[in-house]
C-alpha cells in the first residue's frame, strides 16, 4: 500500500472554508487508490475541525522549525508528499527533500495566494491592476515554491492560463484540478418553497468581508422594492464590526457559521455574491450550482467558473446588481432556467469523473520515472541550491536558537 503524507497549514474545516472541502475532496481521490494517509499539521485545533480518524486518515501535530519532523517524515517514509499551499513547503519541503527524497512532492496552491494579493492591492487603492502588481514577494515565494515541487495543483483555468501564458510555468509542473462534484442525494426546493437572500463564507476570508461591505451598500436599494425580503449572512468566525452590520429593521441579518450549507441554501431563493476580488474558484458558488441555488454575482466571483455556458443567475458588476437581483428574486422563469444553467455547469465542467482517473494516472506516471521529470526541471534544481535556501538555513538557526 502507498502512502501520502499531508502537511496542513491548518486541520480541515469543511463548514467553514471550501479549502476544507477541498482537501477532503483530495484525501478521496488517493483513499480510492488505495493510499494510507497521515495527516500532519502544526496549527492549533480550533473547536470546529474536521474529525480526520472517521475517513481513516491518521493524524499528528507536528513542531515549526524543529528537527524532531526529520525524524517523523523519515519513520513515516511516504511515497508522495502533498504540501497545502506554498508556505508549507517552504517550511517543510526541504526536510522532506533531505529525508525521503525518492518521494514525489505536491503542491496543493488552493489558489493563487499572488493573484489574490495583487487584486486586493488594486482594489484597496481603487484602481485598475497591472502587471506590477504580480510581482511581490508573495509571488516570488509562491512560483519558487511551484518549481520546487514535482507537480502544483491548480484550481481555476484563469490560473492556469496565468501561470503557463504570462509568466511562463512549464506545463508539465502543473496540473488543473478545480473542485470535484459528486451526486448529491438531497430534495431540491421549488420556486414557491424559498424566499429571501442569502450570502455565505468565512469572515477571516478578507474577500469575504469585503464582500459584505458590498451587500451593505446594495441592500437598502433592494429591500425598498422587496419590502418583505431579508439578506442573510452567515459565514464562521463573525467578527465584531461584521456583527454592528445586523440590523432587523433592514432585514439585513448576520446569521454566523452555517451548521449546514444545503440547509441554508434550500430555504434561499438567490444567493447574492458581489465578489470584488480574490483568486481560485468560489465554493459557495459552486455549492449553490450543485443545491439548486441561482446566483447573482461578479465577473470575479463567476471567473473561470463557467467556460461558454451560461451563468446560473447573472454576473453584474455595480451599475444593475441591485436590479438583477430583484428580476431573479420575483421572475420564476428566469429563475428556473438559472438553476439548470448550473446544474449543466457542474455536470459538464466540474464532475469527479472527468478528472480522477487521469489526476492519478499523472502521479502514477511521474511516480514511474521521477528522476527524468526532475532532470527537466531546470530551475527547480537551482532553487534547491544551498545558496538560495535561506528559509532552511533560518529554520536550523531559529531551532538553535530556541534550544
């Protein structure tokens, strides 16, 4: 039996974070080859993790800059070793070179940190993004860290296109795997049996809140044509300032963490999401495609989500948000179509299907000459030099330090 060993930048989370869907998504894919699993994190347990043991997948925390995971990664002696985002393997990915180094190394981006960081930057100083913006010290941590790796996962064609077109990342070090669908096994509501708004995620996303803030300054548009219609909030983690934006009179209400998305979502008529920026794929879009939930949103919030098919809902950027959404909200035609406009986008751009027999048979085929796939790794060699591995030499200084 195969082994994989993850290296988690936090325990996962499903009802709080599509990052936490994710990385159960990817523990199935190898669980279905046959792969023993530990997971591995350093993170503090917060009180709503995931309870890994229940799927079999072995757990244990592990220090920073210590040597004791030396040890660890040696004993465990894994075939692939799969790093959740960049900064894992940047902490860690030197170890796991030194120990077992006959073991392939996967980078899991969950998205691209840089875009993200780049488009928050041009969105906070109100002006159009350009290419400058890509190159900070995120983006060059995060593509050192890809051509480190034997193989980068990446999650929206966007990304794909950015990594391979604009700045030039060898094909044969990436892989496109967005999030996965499966059937889902719930009763769809009708039309009549939803009412009110709805928006999801997590509130220590910064995406997330600035979404928020984006409802606030819709909303009172919307509620004085749909007088009887509440916006509901919910997402983990609510902070204090998102909790001064509950107000009953205006039905704008701040609901907290979800216990269960599809239970939320099933009462809902129109998840609204005026997403301003971020990167990867936006789970609770792809969560309301799959439950039957049309949408309004963003260019950036439908990105690399639909190809040439028609959205669920609309995609609207400022000037007719708040009028797209009542026309969705109170027109059950339009409605209807929207909701199998997203079940044909899941069905067509997102079934588990179409991408994990061939997501393993590309591990399975590096795995079979990872030798000569490094060999064509020219960069990744010399990023694996003594001389450019200061993140090494200041975890052994740091150990030293703290002894």
């Amino acid at each position: 039996m195969k082994h994989l060993v993850i290296i988690g930048t936090v325990w996962p989370e499903p009802t709080s974070t599509a990052a936490g869907s994710r990385m159960l998504q990817l523990i199935s894919l190898f669980q279905k080859q046959d792969y023993e699993i530990t997971f591995l994190c350093s993170a503090s347990k917060s009180d709503f993790p995931f309870d890994l043991n229940q799927i079999s997948v072995k757990t244990k925390a592990i220090q920073l800059n210590d040597s004791s995971f030396d040890a660890e990664i040696k004993s465990l002696n894994p075939d692939v070793v799969l790093f959740d985002r960049f900064m894992m393997e940047e902490q860690y990915g030197w170890r796991v070179m030194e120990n077992c180094p006959n073991a392939l190394r996967i980078l899991d981006t969950e998205d691209l940190h840089f875009l993200r960081k780049a488009r928050e930057m041009a969105f906070k100083q109100n002006r159009e993004l350009v290419i400058e913006d890509y190159i900070s010290d995120v983006f060059k941590r995060e593509v050192a860290s890809i051509y480190r790796c034997d193989l980068t996962l990446l999650i929206s064609e966007f990304e794909m296109q950015l990594a391979t077109k604009t700045f030039k990342i060898d094909n044969f070090l990436l892989y496109y795997l967005p999030f996965l669908s499966e059937e889902i096994q719930t009763e769809i509501p009708s039309f009549e049996e939803r009412n009110h708004f709805v928006s999801i995620g997590n509130f220590l996303h910064e995406p997330n809140w600035q979404t928020v803030l984006q409802l606030k300054k819709y909303w009172k548009s919307i509620k004085k044509q749909l007088p009887e219609a509440e916006l509901h909030v919910y997402g983990a983690y609510v902070s204090e300032k998102a909790k001064q934006l509950h107000n009953e009179k205006e039905g704008f209400l701040i609901k907290g963490r979800a216990e269960s998305v599809a239970a939320v979502y099933s009462k809902a008529r129109i998840l609204l999401a005026p997403i301003p920026y971020g990167a990867g794929l936006k789970g609770k879009l792809f969560e309301a495609m799959q439950l039957g939930l049309p949408s309004v949103t963003t260019k950036m919030g439908a990105e690399a989500m639909y190809g040439n098919l028609d959205w669920n809902g609309f995609i609207s950027d400022e000037n007719d948000f708040v009028e797209k959404a009542i026309e969705l909200y109170t027109n059950k035609s339009i409605w209807e179509t929207a909701q199998k406009n997203g079940y044909k986008i899941i069905e067509s751009r997102f079934k588990k299907d179409l991408f994990a027999i061939d997501f393993m048979n590309r591990i399975e085929e590096i795995q079979l000459d990872l030798k000569t796939h490094r060999n064509q790794n020219f960069y990744g060699q010399i990023l694996q030099h003594q001389s450019l591995q200061s993140t090494k030499y200041m975890s052994k200084w740091i150990e030293v330090k703290n002894s």
